[in-house]
C-alpha cells in the first residue's frame, strides 16, 4: 500500500508538487486528475481528489490551459474615449460581460484601445469586440489569425463574423414616432458622434419617421455633438434661442438629454410645457431630475450576455457557424413629454 506523505505545514502556496507528494502519485497523475483526463486509474483519482480537498488546493488556471491547449481568457476591447468609465453604456458592458465570464467560468481580460496600435493576442480564447470605431484594421487581424471573436453594438454585414447589435435605427424612429402622436411637427435631433454606428443608426431612424410622417426636414432643426454632455450644452442653447424653436426633442442619450433639461429650466424654460424631450439608453439617473424623461431602453446587459454566450459557443465548437443579431429597443414613457398644443 502506498503511504500517504504528511500534509505540508501551511496552507498558503499548496502547490501540484505537494498534491502529488501527498497522494503517493506523479505530478503528471495530478494533472491528469484536475484536467479530467480519463487515462487514471480509479483509486489514483480518489486519492488525489481527497487531496486536493484536504489541501484545500486551488488549480492554476494557467496550467490547466497548458495542459489542455485551451484559453479561457476572453478579451472584451472597448475603443478608449474621454471619460469611458462614467459611461452608462460602458460600465453596463462590462457588468454584463463580466457576470456572464463568472458564469461560464471564462477569464476576462479588459482592454481599452486608441484603435491605432496591433492588439496583444497572446494567450486568448476569444476577443468581444465592442463597436468599431476606427479599428476595424484589429477585428480583420483576429479573424485572419482565427481567433474566435464576436462584434457587440455594430451590426456587421460585410465580414465573416458574429455580431449582436441594437435595433438603433427602429428605436428612434419609435421615439419621433412618438413625439409625432402628441401632435408635435417641430422636432429637432441632437445627435450623438455619427462616426459610430448606434448615433448615424438613430440619425437615421429621426429622419425616417420626419419622412414617413410628411413632415419636412429641418437641417436647422440638427444638432451634431460628440455625445459630450458640453457639446449637448451648446446645441440646447442654441435650440432654445432659435427664432423658430422646435417644441420637441430627440436627444441620441440621456446624459445630454439631460443636460438639455438643465439647460432648458437655466433659460426659463419648463419641461415639458416648453419642450418635451426624449432621450436613449434608460440610464437610471434620468428618474432623478425634475420630471422622469421619457427614453427609448437598449438592453445592453442583454447584449453583453449574449456575447460571452456565442464567444464561448465559438470556442467550443471551433466551426465557422456565425450569428448575426439584431436586438429591439424599447420606447419607455415617463413625464418628459406632453401634447402639443400650440398652433
């Protein structure tokens, strides 16, 4: 009978070295046995999972990899702009991203891009790709080099991969929609930076309903911003003191939604006898000003979740089967907003 070894003096840095002096077995036997290698024997296996649990030994992940030839580290890239982590729509990323990696038990690796440099690949499973905004060059070089990746709010329909985007475009057209029920015909549009493609999405979403509606649109009446909450300042400024002010106003997100609302009680402007306002995104802060404002919801914890879920599908299944989605948004109404009235 093989004599078990006496147990290592301290709990702290238990190693698969002592495991394997402690089970009476080979460190390849431990490994085998953590890796669930089928080509050990029965009593072996016992002895070195009763091991593992008196030890109170944690496995390395790393060499769990090495053993099995797999990463389990998933790399979510998010395109670096000023101010990314006071960004509802960032940190709501990588909420759900990150919920989701603990599920699936996957190792999550945050990288933020300035889109002009080569990613660092090594040692990764799979790369989340959040938005293309300039590095397009980086999601090309990780499908040539077969990485399993997947694209999360752009829909990409001119590459060989899996993508799960927002009905951007669906969502605002259900917002002026809206606006136009209520009676309202002078709607005005501040935008988000129409470099990406959820803000050019929404644009284009505002002028659908204006045309399906008849109602002319306004290039006096469009208001291009950086999604900054300054540049949403200045184009609530000038909207208000227009001489022909638009009596509503779509707004591509709810911190510059707002901002617009400050900007419009600073003018002496009530909301929404004055001007009713609709924003985007249901940021939880838009229940906290004077009067709830009416959003359109993108679910983004959904489509983080979702991402990770088809990630590690590709991983598994290393086949080239892709999906491309497109998720709903959701017009919510809260007080921001209010029958025209007026002639």
């Amino acid at each position: 009978m093989t004599r078990r070894n006496k147990k290592p003096s301290s709990e702290k840095n238990i190693s698969i070295v002592d495991v394997a002096k402690t089970s009476g077995v080979s460190i390849a036997t431990v490994s085998r046995v953590i890796n669930k290698i089928g080509t050990v024997k029965e009593s072996n296996r016992i002895k070195v999972n009763n091991t593992i649990k008196d030890l109170k030994f944690q496995p390395s992940v790393f060499a769990q990899r090495l053993a099995t030839g797999k990463s389990n580290v998933v790399a979510l890239v998010i395109p670096r702009y000023e101010g990314v982590f006071y960004s509802f729509y960032a940190l709501e990323l990588i909420r759900g991203v990150g919920t989701m990696c603990e599920a699936l038990k996957l190792d999550l690796l945050l990288h933020l891009t300035d889109a002009h440099g080569p990613l660092s690949m090594r040692g990764v499973g799979g790369i989340i790709f959040s938005d293309i905004i300039g590095n397009r060059a980086q999601l090309e070089e990780s499908l040539a080099r077969g990485i399993p990746s997947v694209v999360i709010n752009y829909y990409v329909d001119d590459l060989d991969v899996s993508c799960i985007a927002i009905d951007n475009a669906g969502g605002a057209e259900s917002a002026v929609n809206y606006l136009i029920g209520l009676g309202h015909k002078k709607i005005a549009h501040i935008t988000g930076d129409i470099m990406t493609q959820a803000a050019a999405k929404r644009l284009e979403g505002y002028r659908r309903a204006l045309e399906k509606n008849n109602i002319k649109l306004r290039k006096d009446y469009i208001f291009e911003t950086d999604y900054s909450r300054g540049q949403a300042r200045s184009a609530a400024e000038k909207l208000i003191k227009s001489s022909d002010p638009a009596t509503a106003v779509f707004v591509a997100s709810d911190a510059m939604a707002l901002e617009v609302m400050a900007v419009a009680r600073e003018l002496g402007k009530n909301i929404p006898d004055d001007l009713s306002i609709v924003g985007f995104d249901d940021n939880p802060s838009g229940l906290y000003g004077p009067v709830g404002l009416t959003t359109v919801r993108q679910p983004l914890i959904r489509m983080a979740e979702e991402s990770v879920k088809e990630l590690n599908r590709l991983i598994l299944l290393k086949k080239n089967s892709l999906k491309k989605i497109l998720l709903p948004a959701e017009l919510v109404i809260r007080e921001s907003c209010k029958p025209f009235t007026g002639g």
